[in-house]
C-alpha cells in the first residue's frame, strides 16, 4: 500500500497555520510570536497554499512562487471581508482565524493530493554555488545593510516620538450627573512638570481651587458640584501658571 | 561568463535571447554593495527628514543626497550589460524597497497623509463594528470599496499591530508585488531583463511613485494586485494548468473590484482591449474569460455602489468642464510649481521641465523602436497607446481643475511609458561596450527621475513638517491628535463637528467623530467658522448641519495652509488669500450665550454650539 505522506513545504505551512490560529483562538498574549505568527497566516500561507493547490510547481519558480504567495492572500483578504461581513459574528477575529486557517488547510490538501509521488518529481536542478568566501562576503554586507536599514528607521521613529515641539497643557470640563456637576481635568503634555493653579468660579464666586504640580503625560481630575451654587451665569474653570495674572487655559459651561 | 536564462514567452518577438543579458563573475554581481549603498541613501533621507522635523538647514540638501545615493549606483548598473538576470532583480527589489522607506522613515509611528486617515477610518469602522458599508466622513466612496481596510483589518487582528504598523506592511508589500509583476511583465514582452529593470526604474520616475501610491491608500493596494491579475492571465496561456490560473486570476479580478474603482476599470479596459488586439492580430490567446469575468464584476459592483458612478463622473466632468474652459479662453491657466503659498526651489523647476523635455524626446524613438518588437504582441501595443498617452495628458497639467486628474493618470501611463524608454534607451546602446554612451543613459534616467520627484510632492510637505511650526498647519501635530483622542472619551464616537481641513482627519481617526462632509451635510464648515460673527448664517448653517460642536484650531490666523483652503475647497475668497484669517474669527465663539468651551489645549479649543441652531437672532 502506498504510504501518502506530506509534502515537506505543506507541513510547515500546516504548521505554522495551526500554531498561529491555536494561539489567536486561545486569546494568549503571545507578545511578538502573535505577530511572527500572524504575519505569514495573513499574508503567506492562505496565497501559497493556493498557488500550490492551484497550479503545478513547474509554471511557477522561487521569485514568482514568492510573489503569488503574497498577492493571493492580499487578493483572499480583500474578497474574504465581504463573506465574513455576511456571517452572524461579521467581521471579528474568529472569523479572520476561521477564513485564513480553512483556506490554508483546505488549498495544502488539495496542494498535497495534486502533488506527484516523491519518485514521480524531476530532480532539483543544481544550483550554481559560489566560493564559501564570497558567500559569507555577501552574507556580512547584507546584514550590515539590513542593520543600517533599521537603524533609519528607528532613527526617524525616535524622532517622531521625540520631536513633538513646544509642550501643552490641556483643561478640559463637560457636564455630569445630569447637569448637576461637572467633571473637570487637566493633563500635562508639557516638557517637564508644570505647577499650576486650577479655579472654578460662578459669576465671579469662587466655586473650587486646587494647587497642582503635574509631571509630562500626568492626568487630574474632579466632580465640581455648580448646581449648589446660588449664583447665576457660566461656570469658568481656569488654569493659572505661577506668577501670571492671565488665564493659561479657560472652560466655560452655560449651565 | 554566465549566460542568463530568458523566459520562455507565448507569443511575440523570435525568442531569441538578449545578446546584452549575458553576466559575468557571481550571479548576484553587484548587489550586495549597492544593497548596502541604498541602506546609507536611506539613512540620510531619514537624517533629512530629522532635521526637518527639528527646523534644522539643509534638511533638503540631504534629502536629495540620500535620494542620488540610492538610485545612482542601481542606474549605472542596471544600465550596463554585465550583471546577471538575478543581480537585476535583485537591483529592482532593493531600490523599491529603499524608495518606499522614504516615504515610511516621514514618519514611522503613525500615518501622515491625508488619505490614510481616510482609509485607516474605514478600517477602524470595521473594527469597532464588525461590519462593512459605513458612511466615512473623509471619503464616503472609500467605504464602498472595503478590500484594503478589510485586509488590514484582517492583519490587526491576526498580529494585534497598530493601523499604521499593519498599514506600512501592506503597502510595502505591494510595492514589491507591484515591482516585481513589472519586471516579469516587461521581461515577458522585451525578452530582455536589462530592458525590464530599466523599464522598472523608469516606472519608479512616475510622480506618483515615491509618495503618493506609497501611502495607505486603496489604488497602492489595488494596481499591483491588477498587474498581477495580467501576469497570472498571461501564465495561463503558456502551461496546461488553464483552469488553475483562471481560477487565481478571477479571485485577484474580484479582489482588484473590490479594493478601487479606477484600478477595476483600468484592468477591465486592458483585458478588453488586449482580447480584441489578439482577435484582430491573431497572435496569443485573447483573454475573453477574464475580459468577461471583469466586465461581469465591475458593472455588478458599480450597481452595489451607485456613488462610484457620481465620484468619478463628478471628478471628470470638472476636469473636462475646465479644459473647455481654457480652450474657449473662460478660464486662465495654473501656475506650474506654485501651490498655496508653497514655492519651490528655481533649480527643481527646471529639473522637472527637464525630466519632461528627456521624456518627450525620448517618446519617438522609443515608439519606434518598440514598434518593430512588439507590433505583433497585443500587450506591447497596449504599453505604446500607454506611452502615447503622457503627451496628450500632458497640456492638463495647465488647467486648474484637471491637473490633479493628469497627475492621476501618470502611475498607469508610466507602465508604458517605462517599457517604451527603456527599450530606447538599450537600443541607443549597442552590443560593443560604449562606455559613453552607457553614462549618458545613466544620467539622462537619473534625472528623469530626479525630475519625477520635483513634480510629485509639494515643495513644502516633502519632509517631515517642523513639529509646532508657526503658521497655519499643513499636517496634524501632537496637539490635535491628543485633542481629537480626548474628544472620543469624553465626549463618545459620531458627534458632529465642524473644524478646518487638517484637524478634521484626527476627528474622524483618533476621535472616530463625525466631520461635516458636504454637500451631503447639509451645511460647509466654512459657513461656520469663516463669518467674523456668531450670526444668522453660522446660526442656520449649525442648524442645517445638525452641528454639536466647534473645533477652532487657532493657528490658522497666524498663517495660510499651502493648499490655501483652510475648511473647504469651495469656501470663497482663498483664490488669492494674502491675509490669514483674523484672531477674532476664530474667537467668535467666546462670550457667546450657550456656547460651552469644553477644551482649551492653547491653540485648539472645542465648543458646544449645539445651542445655536435652536436660538434666533444675532449675538
């Protein structure tokens, strides 16, 4: 009996696809294995699966099996959405894990079945190899390459992150608890910690004060009841720096 | 001496290989230097775009530095005979993937330009619901064609990546698939991969190429995917897998139709074209099929989204209505290079006019000489009615309202335009080494491209904007996106705002809000925020727009945006604006009885204007 075994490519496709869908199922924070995994299930192996199931290995070589690998799951990802959008759950994780892992594992057994015996296959043209020295030659000045490749990258990356210019503060004030209250905040986007002043007035009356001192990215907030004031007319919540008469930030609600 | 193996090709030209294809020494040449040399070239821009963001000098200077890096050494290369078919493809790879690094290293941890906000919009309405088919308030015909927001959303969730992350990823991968597919295709035609990689970077001198379809968009998406529809086509005439490809081609058909409507009626002009040349020429299988499947699919999805029809009609027909207009002498000519209040550098003008010149030169000869190879090969006739296409595009460059459309066009015309020159240019090259001749062609490509890039982008959005730069903002900063953030916790998702051109993109992204979008709206955040006084009109406008609140980003009344429309392209009185807008426009909203000033972040405030709309009178 002829033993039908799997063909060395479409088990780690299978693989890879199974890993990647057990760990999306399981909703494991997997850190970046999520997205080593992810990657070639979306992008990879639903394309290459299909090619394979598709065509004969012969019509298609190294750059081109590459290419459609990637351009049929792109093309299965933008015409998969309009399916999963008709399923009940719609467009969710489990569907996208469900589309991909189907479509991976139903093309490799077709791929599988397709695939002539082992004895049946035309033998591996040689490739030409070149001198251990130049390969590791070529291997050193492609890494270096690489490394430069991220380093301008991170570099501009860094720089996004780093350059966001002058520093702000925001104050911020919305109704609450139906009108009675309002919920007052201040956040610092400031380049280093700010000391401020924060006032609630009614006409004029002093509702509420608070001395602060945020650090950059530090959040405060407060409930201010205004419905217990018997004054009349807008609350005004301000922010005050240190030694400056004029308002730095200003809220008004028309209560 | 390595002899490099040519494909075998289904129709065309005697198959005889390119007697300049023949390499010498390794397989990969070249390649790894040059490689190298494109990391360094990468680095600089990057360098550049730093020191713009900082306001440092010379920022530009290293930004064309970088550029001549990376590309100089892959077009004296590719222009010699000696490297191998690998080293080329090779060559190609590395200066796509190197060219659209230039574009991520503008900033890497979010995206930048205008329609990825709103692409990224249309992705995260599938998120939050599941769901397709939601109005976007950027682009209402971008959520009818869901493939690139689908795909991403399908990698998000997959990876647990952030938009942008998934985004950049994407793109990048169709660049390649895009670059690639045109290197087989042009080998394909031309037997010839010197003149594939030629014709490959001579694709890339498109100005589109560096920025605009290497944004998150839908056509950067959707026209590799259309190229590889071709590419799959062709291989099923040439092996007994017929049903196979057919069956790979109909789903890249479907995906293409779903992703972009140009892209979609593109592929399905060239698969009818191409059917009737071959019937007509009798050479090759006429692809009737996919001609069919695509007519089939395209007329079904124009039904589905009825607006594809309105947006594309609309963006002709003003295009058409104001070429008339120039022809008939009702309506004046645009001023090449000048944008807003953007100027460009006098050097880079003349390089663009250069690179425009070297082209049309080179038009004819290279019509010529590809009518001799691919008279008989439908495909190459189709890549010539391409390349004769950029000349007569090219006087709308001229008109106001049709020159975007011209500069629309340039990333399918250059797919023939790119073959046709790259043809002339090896065949202005002969079998002897003409080392001469081999550098003139060098230079003549290099500036060519050099002129693509002065024509793709403004002058002054080419790098990274200055962060907090005086004047009226031409891109989001730190501020609106932490103002439009705000909004979505405090305020929840779908309120109505009105708000200039360039803090709309963080509500409708980062805040998931509801930007005014007219006409359908009812009403033009102009109306609102343009009139010196909180009075009837603003009060109507916020009625008939069903508006809840006000952005006010304060800076624009200490400069004018480089498009020159601060909330709409059809607000009056931008045609011509010399004065920004004046501080007390902006501040109208202060004082105003039942006005809430809900956020003050210094230079962006947001009210509650909902009031106004049910109160009469002036203030």
């Amino acid at each position: 009996m002829r033993r039908l075994a799997l063909p060395g490519d479409l088990v780690i496709v299978l693989l890879v696809a199974a890993v990647a869908v057990a760990i999306g199922l399981a909703d494991v924070d997997a850190g970046p294995l999520r997205i080593v995994l992810g990657v070639p299930l979306a992008l990879v192996l639903p394309g290459y699966a299909l090619t394979e199931a598709a065509v004969s290995r012969r019509a298609v070589a190294g750059i081109e099996r590459a290419l459609l690998a990637v351009g049929l799951s792109l093309c299965l990802g933008a015409t998969s959405v309009l399916l999963v959008n008709l399923l009940p759950y719609g467009v969710t994780r489990t569907s996208w894990l469900g589309v991909a892992g189907s479509v991976t594992v139903i093309a490799s057994a077709v791929a599988a079945r397709r695939r002539p015996p082992r004895a049946e296959r035309p033998a591996k043209p040689r490739c030409f190899r070149p001198s251990r020295g130049r390969s590791m030659a070529s291997i050193a000045g492609g890494a270096l390459a690489a490394a430069v490749t991220v380093l301008a990258v991170v570099l501009a990356a860094h720089s996004a992150n780093r350059d966001t210019g002058r520093g702000f503060t925001e104050l911020a004030m919305v109704r609450a608890s139906a009108g009675t209250s309002a919920h007052l905040s201040v956040t610092s986007q400031e380049r280093g910690a700010e000391r401020l002043t924060v006032t609630v007035t009614r006409a004029g009356v002093d509702l509420r004060a608070w001395a602060l001192t945020l650090a950059p990215g530090e959040h405060w907030s407060r409930i201010v009841p205004i419905a217990e004031s018997r004054a009349r007319g807008p609350v005004e919540a301000r922010v005050y720096r240190p030694g400056l008469a004029t308002p730095y930030r200003t809220t008004v609600l028309w209560p | 001496m390595t002899t490099e193996a040519v494909p075998a090709a289904p129709f065309g030209p005697p198959k005889t290989p390119d007697p300049q294809a023949r390499g010498s020494g390794s397989a990969l040449g070249l390649l790894v230097p040059i490689s190298l040399a494109a990391a360094v070239g990468l680095l600089v821009v990057a360098i550049a775009d730093v020191s713009a963001r900082r306001g440092a000098s010379g920022a530009h200077v290293a930004f064309w530095l970088g550029l001549l890096v990376i590309v100089v050494p892959v077009a004296a290369r590719l222009v010699s005979s000696r490297p191998t078919r690998a080293e080329r493809l090779g060559l190609v790879i590395v200066f796509t993937v190197a060219l659209y690094l230039c574009k991520v290293v503008y900033d890497p941890t979010a995206f930048s330009f205008s329609d990825e906000f709103v692409h990224w919009r249309s992705t995260e309405d599938i998120l939050a619901s599941g769901h397709l088919w939601h109005f976007n308030p950027l682009l209402p015909i971008a959520s009818g064609y869901p493939g690139l927001a689908g795909v991403t959303s399908e990698v998000m969730t997959l990876t647990g990546l952030s938009a942008s992350a998934a985004g950049f990823i994407i793109v990048g991968l169709a660049r390649l698939i895009l670059m690639v597919t045109l290197f087989l295709l042009f080998e394909r035609l031309s037997h010839s991969p010197r003149i594939a990689a030629l014709g490959c970077l001579l694709y890339a001198a498109n100005p589109n190429f560096l920025y605009w379809d290497a944004q998150f968009a839908y056509e950067s998406l959707a026209l590799p995917l259309a190229l590889l529809v071709i590419h799959m086509t062709l291989k099923q005439n040439e092996t007994d897998n017929r049903r196979g490809w057919f069956v790979l081609s109909c789903i890249g058909i479907a995906a293409v139709v779903s992703t972009h409507h140009l892209s979609a009626d593109a592929l399905t002009g060239a698969f009818v074209v191409w059917s009737v040349l071959a019937i007509l020429l009798g050479r090759g299988s006429p692809p009737i099929a996919q001609s069919f499947m695509a007519v089939i699919a395209v007329s079904a999805w124009d039904t589905f989204v009825p607006l594809t029809g309105q947006y594309l009609g609309g963006v002709f027909s003003v295009a058409g209505q104001g070429t008339l207009d120039v022809v008939t002498g009702h309506g004046g000519t645009r001023r090449l290079f000048a944008t807003g209040a953007s100027v460009t550098p006098m050097w880079e003008r003349y390089l663009g006019l250069v690179s425009v010149a070297l082209l049309l030169l080179a038009l004819p000869i290279g019509l010529r000489t590809s009518w001799r190879r691919y008279i008989r090969v439908p495909l190459g006739l189709i890549a010539m009615g391409l390349a004769l296409a950029y000349p007569v595009l090219l006087p709308l460059r001229f008109v106001n309202a049709a020159q975007e459309t011209a500069n629309r066009t340039s990333e399918y015309v250059y797919v023939g335009l790119g073959l046709v020159v790259a043809t002339a240019a090896v065949a202005f090259d002969s079998v002897r080494r003409q080392a001469p001749r081999r550098i003139a062609i060098a230079v003549l490509v290099i500036l060519i491209f050099g002129g693509g890039v002065t024509v793709s982008w403004q002058y002054s959005q080419r790098l990274s904007p200055p962060a907090r730069e005086a004047g009226a903002p031409d891109a989001l900063d730190h501020e609106a996106t932490t103002a439009a953030t705000w909004t979505l916790g405090a305020l929840g998702p779908g309120r109505r705002f009105a708000t200039d051109l360039v803090d709309r993109l963080a509500l409708a992204t980062y805040g998931r809000q509801r930007p005014l979008w007219a006409p359908s709206d009812g009403a033009s955040s102009w109306q609102i925020l343009l009139p010196p006084r909180v009075d009837r009109q603003v009060r109507a406008a916020v009625s008939r727009g069903h508006v809840e609140f006000v952005l006010v980003q304060r800076r624009l009344s200490t400069g004018i945006p480089s498009g020159g429309d601060y909330f709409d392209k059809n607000e009056p009185l931008s045609a011509g604006r010399r004065d920004p807008l004046s501080p007390a426009v902006l501040a109208k909203f202060d004082g105003v009885r039942g006005v809430d000033r809900l956020f003050d972040s210094g230079d962006i405030q947001i009210y509650r204007v909902a009031a106004l709309g049910s109160q009469k009178g002036a203030r």
